[in-house]
C-alpha cells in the first residue's frame, strides 16, 4: 500500500514482516464444576477435586506457583427457560490456566486433568518462548519488505528513493497457531500437534524521492 505523505516528491509504504516458528509451549485453560442440591456438598466435592487435580498437576512437574487460578464460584443452576425453567442445585466452579514446556505430554496431561475432575477444558493455546526476539526479526523484515516495495515503485516512476522521512510501527499484531479444544466426554482425539507459530509486524515508512 501507498499514500502521499504530504511532502512533494515524497512516498510513504506500508510493509508487512512475518516469522513463523516452531510452539514451545501449551497453555491449557480448564474449569473444575461441580452440581450438588447443596452449596455445602458443592463446595465439599469441588475442593476434593480441586485438590485430585493439583496432584495431577504436580505429578506432570507443574508447581502451584505455574499454575493460575480464579476463586471458587457458587452459583444457582437452573435447566429450561420460561415456566418449564426448574432449579438443578449449585454449581461451584473454579478455572485454571496451566503452562508446559512439555508438548509431548500434553495429550496424557489433558486426559489426566479430565480423569481427575476437570469437566472443561475450554482451549490449549500454543505460544513460542522468545517472543521478542521473533517480534524483533518480523519487524526487521517488514522494514525489508517496504523498502523491497518503495524501490519498485521508485524505480518504475524513474526516480531515486532518498532520507526516510517517516517511519510508523502500525503494531500488526501476530496470529498464534490454531488452538485446540477438547471436552470431557472420552478426551482429546488425535494428534495433538499444533503446526507452526506466526507473528506478524507492520511498518509504514516514507522516503523522500530524488529525481
């Protein structure tokens, strides 16, 4: 893309830098929910499988501090809308997020978490460890990218680009590799592998010209 950049003879180009990597981790969203006739029996059993899963947790080397969590939440639970709607009990609840290193063991983790009480596993999102470093490269080649661009057009136009006079960072953001989902109905299926990573940069920088 290409604008004026409001000085005559000026051009200003919008480059794009991609970097796509290998994941070297998994965060693993899960919610523990229970539904009992009392908030006494929720709270009872949703702490004995708060606690199943911290076992669980630790025996795939995960510590406490690794592991995020919200309070535990009590709420009514109802089934049907309108005149039909009848009261099912209380629901306590409470959601962790969980990190690993240990892609390779991220498909028996899941399927223990289920088995251990975890009734939802709401997403597995997968990042790469050196963030910056990949965002710094994408960078470099979105700059190498509006350079590539400004001088076709230099170049067709028959003239020469100058000075960058200008040069915007329009935070383009990145896109993570495809998340996976998995209920507690049986576990995950299939290959949990989750292809590559890509992070995504976007420059716009302008050039005086010289004829």
């Amino acid at each position: 893309m290409t604008e004026a950049d409001g000085e005559p003879g000026g051009l200003t180009v919008t480059g794009v830098g991609r970097v796509r990597a290998e994941p070297g981790l998994a965060r693993v969203a899960l919610v523990v929910e229970v539904v009992e006739p009392s908030p006494d029996l929720a709270f009872r059993n949703a702490g004995e499988a708060v606690s199943r899963l911290r076992g669980v947790l630790r025996r795939h080397g995960l510590a406490d501090e690794g592991v995020s969590a919200s309070r535990l939440a009590l709420a009514s639970e109802f089934d049907g809308y309108g005149t039909g709607r009848r009261f099912v009990g209380y629901a306590c609840r409470a959601a962790y997020g969980v990190e690993t290193e240990a892609l390779d063991g991220l498909q028996r983790l899941i399927v223990d978490v289920v088995a251990a009480g975890a009734q939802r596993i709401d997403g597995v999102e997968f990042d790469v460890r050196d963030r910056e470093a990949l965002g710094d490269e994408a960078r470099r080649r979105a700059v190498a990218d509006a350079r590539r661009r400004a001088g076709v057009y230099a170049g067709a136009a028959g003239v020469r680009l100058g000075p960058v006079v200008s040069l915007r960072d329009l935070e383009a953001g990145h896109a993570q590799a495809p998340g996976l989902r998995a209920g507690a109905g049986g576990g995950p299926a299939g290959d949990l592998a989750p292809g590559a990573v890509e992070l995504t940069a976007a420059v716009r920088v302008g050039w005086a010209l010289i004829p």
